[in-house]
C-alpha cells in the first residue's frame, strides 16, 4: 500500500493538478464529472475519462459513480490524496476562478516577486460545513443550518436557506441566502455556521428573484474636501478616475461593504477624520436606502 506523499510524488505534476482539481470538485460539489475536467483542463471527453480512471485506481473507493448525475459522489470513507481540502485553500481558489492550487516550486517564488498579506484572524467555518455550504449552491439545494447571530435572536437557531453565491468582502466569507425564516435574502458569516446540511431538496429561489443582488447602483466617490489639493489629486490618480468623481457600479447588496473596504466617509457634512476617510460620498441619498447599517 502507497502512502498518500508517494502516490503524489509517483504521478507527474500535470496529472497531479487535474487529479487535485478532481478532489476540491467532487469534495466542495458533490460531484464531478467528464465535462467538468475536459472543460477546466481543455482536454478531449476520451482524456478527462483516462484521468478519472486513474483517480480510481489510484484512490479507490473515493469516489463513486451515481447514475443520477451522469458523474462521480464522495464515497463514505473519502478521504483527500492529492489535495489541501482545507477552506483556507480552498476558497481562494474557488474566488480566483483556478483549477488548483499549489505549485512544485516549494518555497520558490514563482515569479521572484515577494508578497505579503495582512495576519488577519481566519473567520471560516469547518471543512465538513463549508462543502455543504458549496454543495447546496451548486445543486441549487435547500440547506439546514445552525446560526449563531449578533442579533437579539436566538443564538444558535436552526434555519432553512437557499443559498446563491459565496461573497468575499475582504474581511470575512459570507453566503448570500434566501431564508424561509424571514422570507428574503440576506447575508450568512459562514464563520458563524456551526453546522449545515445539504438537504435533497430543490432550492425554490434563486439569484434572479434576489434584487438587491441582480441591481447595481453607482457609488459616486470623491476624495475627501479636508485633504490639500495635492493629496485629492494624488487619490484621483491613485483610483485612476478620469474626472473629479470616482465612480463605482456595485450591487445593492454589497454597497455597504464597499463603503467599509474603502474607508468612505458617509456623513451628511463630510466631517469624518480625512486622514483616515480619504474618500468621501457624493450621492448618499441615492445609497443610503441600500446600505443604511454603513453610514455614519
């Protein structure tokens, strides 16, 4: 028997990649089939099948074909081989639109660029409840979870979602959901999620019934009036505007975490710190309504 480093290090790093794209997309989906590796590889249906042959052969039991679906389900038993599973890797990849992660380049830049990051605390939720998170939305399912709120409702509640879309605003992941408790859409923290199931249950919404969602508003932004002439002109520079105005179209629903990633002074009078609220809004009546917990 092969250890799970051997078989990794037996199989050449092209194959690897489409063998881990196989894992996060059976794993965070609830199945993976043919069309899903020749399309994300560019590969012939005859070449993505001779890869999930060998993913068979190589993990056997992992996965599972399910006639339903026309593709392969995690087996009971799955455990990852060729994959980081985690939802710090895996999210990332899912934002970025990759196939894979990782590289054989160990510690190596890849590009001789050094990069940093902000330490900023991990808001995830475990691996077990963010795939049935992901699975629900990709087969537009109903979803069971157990919230723990910041409102005066009680903690810990179970509710019914239909999720639509994963949202990273930078800080935090949240899914936006339709909830059969409140009857609309809102914004779910998956880090306050301490359970989810995955209920075989058609989602009977969607986001085209979500508004907020499907309309798009445009921020209009200007460099903050306390700023000297130098500085305001640096910042219309730096957001590469063509004019005196910043102009962002954002969705209704993700007006107020633009406003808080940006530092967006909000005030009716402009009166915020302009050193720490560079930019500040021009048409708060026309976003307001949308986005009223941002304002100041």
């Amino acid at each position: 028997m092969f250890s799970k480093e051997k078989m990794r290090l037996d199989v050449k790093w092209a194959t690897r990649q489409r063998l881990q794209y196989i894992e996060v997309m059976a794993w965070y989906t609830g199945v993976v089939t043919r069309s899903d590796v020749a399309r994300a590889f560019g590969l012939s249906d005859p070449a993505a099948t001779k890869d999930l042959k060998l993913y068979s052969d190589l993990a056997p039991g992992n996965l599972l074909y399910n006639h339903s679906v026309f593709g392969f389900v995690p087996g009971e038993g799955f455990s990852a081989v060729f994959a980081d599973l985690a939802p710090a890797m895996v999210l990332p990849i899912i934002a970025a639109n990759l196939a894979v992660a990782n590289g054989p380049y160990g510690d190596d830049l890849i590009y001789g660029l050094p990069a940093a990051s902000l330490p900023l605390p991990a808001r995830l939720p475990s691996q077990q409840t963010l795939a049935q998170i992901t699975r629900a939305i990709h087969g537009r399912r109903k979803l069971r979870v157990s919230y723990r709120s910041l409102s005066l409702r009680e903690s810990g509640a179970a509710r019914v979602l239909e999720p639509h879309t994963l949202v990273n605003t930078g800080l935090r992941w949240h899914v936006r959901a339709y909830s059969e408790d409140t009857c609309d859409f809102r914004d779910f923290v998956l880090s306050r999620m301490t359970e989810a199931q995955c209920l075989d249950v058609p989602a009977e919404s969607g986001e085209q019934y979500d508004d907020d969602w499907v309309e798009q508003v445009g921020l209009k932004l200007a460099p903050h009036r306390g700023l000297d002439a130098a500085r305001r002109e640096s910042l219309l520079l730096d957001y590469g505007a063509s004019g005196e105005t910043i102009e962002v179209n954002v969705r209704r629903a993700l007006l107020g975490y633009v406003l808080q990633r940006l530092s967006v002074d909000t005030t009716p009078d402009h009166t915020l710190n302009p050193n720490a609220f560079q930019l500040m809004l021009l048409n708060r009546d026309e976003i307001e309504p949308f986005a009223a917990w941002a304002f100041y």
